[in-house]
C-alpha cells in the first residue's frame, strides 16, 4: 500500500517536473515571468521554512538575506564589473556570513526573544542600505542591472531559475533527512533531553542559520537574474512576515508547504491587485480561514486525510515529503 502511494506521488512529482520544463513554449512572458518568482520565491520560504520548521527558531527578518544577497549580486556586477558566476554566488556568501554574525548574537536568547532581536538587527542592515545613497542608491534601488545575454530572455531566466531552484530545494531535503536534520529536529522538539545526552545545540542551530541565510540569498540573486533591479524593500520586515504567511499556509512542518504556499500567495497577488491595492486583506482574510479550519496548512491537512484514509482501510500512514 505504501509503495504504491510512493509509486503514484514519483509520478506525479515527474508529471509535474515535465509540465514545469515545457510550460515557457506554451505560455506567455508574463506567466512564465510568474511561474519564476513562484519558484525563487518558494525557495527562499523554504529556507526559512528550515530555520523556523526544522529548527525551530523564530526568524522574524529572514529577508534581509534576501534583500542583501539581491544587492551582491548587483553591486558586484555594476560597480565592480566582476565575472556573473563570481557575482552570483557572491550574494548567498555574503548572506550567509551576515546569518553567521547575526546568529551569534541572537542564538543568546531563545523563542520569541530571539525573533524579536533578529527582526531588529535585520531593520538596522534596512536602514543602512536604505540610506547609504553613494552605495546603494537609497530609496531609488539600482535598476538596469547587466546580466549575461544567454540569461537576458525570461525563458533562459526561467530555465535558469528552475535549474538553481531545483538543485537548492534537493540540497536542503537532503539536509532535512541527514543525521544533521534530525538532530537539529530533536533540539527543537525537546532541547533538554538533546542537551543532555551531548548535544552542542548552540552550534547546530547557528549551522542551521547559515545554511538558511545562504539559500535565501541564492534566491536573491535568482531575483536580480529575473527581475534586473534592487530596491530596499524588499528587505523590509513587512516581506518577511508576507514569506512566513507563505510557510504558514503551505504548511510549515513540511518540506514542500512552503512551496506551495508562495505559488497561493503570488498568484491571489497577481489576480486581485489588478482590481484592488488593498489584496493584502485578502491575504489577511485567508490566514483567519488557515488558522480556525486548516491550521496545519494546505499539506498539512492532506496529510490528515490521507493518515485517516490510511487508518481507516488498515494501511501505514502516508506523508507528503
């Protein structure tokens, strides 16, 4: 019985791969412009669907990685004028030795302490960026930002950002069911008893951080690759609480939630803000609706079904990664 759900969820995972690789030559730029802030945007929840599902530690400002890998990248490539390999992984670096020092301090408290001291030294690297003009161009953003001809098209950015996004989303599985993730899984779920058998607990959530910060600045630099441009906002706290709506409705102990809840989140914006400016109500509307009759999210509440199906028919629970 459970093979044949895993034999049935591989298929549809290669159905849906394949739809992915030959949408762009059946749609639009628009939609396939879309379809790759979906894609970039779910790996960056995902990365902090890791440090906050997997690790359990409230990363309230998760895209001030986002935001300061996105202005690697287009520093590096407009100031400096370095090779786009150098620049591209420039910024996840850079995110990740700035997730590296921020841990340190912030990895002194615990639960919402934590979260509370993250999201303001995450405002302080906004407010620095915002307002170093000679830099960063302030308020105004950098525009213009010279990419590569073979990525210049949104097909070949697509392409592109399916490849990276893929090759992340694996790496991270990876790591969620290595020996490392589970250990990281059982501080979260019972940190005295991890403690006491010799876990360094300290060290792996800080690990767990940086690898957050480094796949939330690839997905930064997925965005200059797409979108060409860099502004402070998207550094701004606000878009860190949009991203955890993100994980929250797609369900934030499960692999793929994250992904699935940006892909709601981006096309309800899309769909409503060409009527409206207010769609954020919507979104607020919707987490009331998640919270009282999904509270898991989206998978989580296909997870039930299928465990209760299961139960019911006399088979092993099923779940969804």
């Amino acid at each position: 019985m459970v093979r044949r759900r895993l034999l049935k969820f591989a298929i549809f995972l290669c159905l849906a791969f394949l739809f992915l690789i030959v949408f762009p030559s059946v749609c639009k730029s628009f939609y396939v412009y879309t379809l790759s802030s979906i894609l970039l945007t779910g790996l960056l929840a995902t990365s902090l669907n890791f440090a906050l599902g997997y690790g359990g530690m409230y990363q309230f400002h998760h895209a001030v990685f986002y935001g300061v890998s996105a202005y690697g990248i287009a520093l590096m490539l407009m100031k400096v004028h370095a090779p786009f390999v150098f620049a591209f992984l420039f910024g996840p670096l850079l995110s990740a030795f700035l997730g590296l020092f921020m841990g340190w301090i912030c990895l002194r408290l615990a639960k919402l302490y934590f979260g509370m001291l993250q999201l303001s030294l995450g405002s302080i690297v906004w407010i620095i960026i915002r307002r170093w003009d000679s830099l960063t161009a302030g308020d105004d953003g950098i525009h213009g930002i010279q990419i590569p001809d073979f990525l210049s098209s949104y097909t070949s950015g697509y392409y592109f950002t399916l490849i990276v996004t893929s090759i992340s989303l694996l790496i991270l599985y990876k790591i969620v069911r290595s020996p490392f993730g589970k250990v990281l899984q059982s501080i979260r779920d019972n940190p005295l008893r991890s403690g006491m058998v010799g876990i360094n607990q300290k060290r792996h959530q800080l690990f767990a951080l940086v690898i957050a910060a480094f796949f939330g600045g690839v997905a930064g630099s997925l965005f200059v690759v797409i979108d060409r441009t860099v502004f402070p906002d998207m550094m701004f706290f606000t878009y860190s609480f949009e991203i955890l709506v993100m994980c929250l409705l797609g369900g934030l102990w499960n692999f793929l939630g994250p992904l699935v809840g940006s892909a709601v989140i981006i096309c309800l914006r899309v769909l409503f803000s060409a009527f409206t400016v207010y769609w954020t109500l919507l979104v607020g509307l919707l987490m009331l609706l998640v919270i009282f009759f999904v509270p898991n999210g989206i998978l989580g509440y296909l997870e039930d079904k299928l465990k209760k199906r299961a139960y019911v028919q006399g088979g092993e629970p099923f779940k969804i990664f």
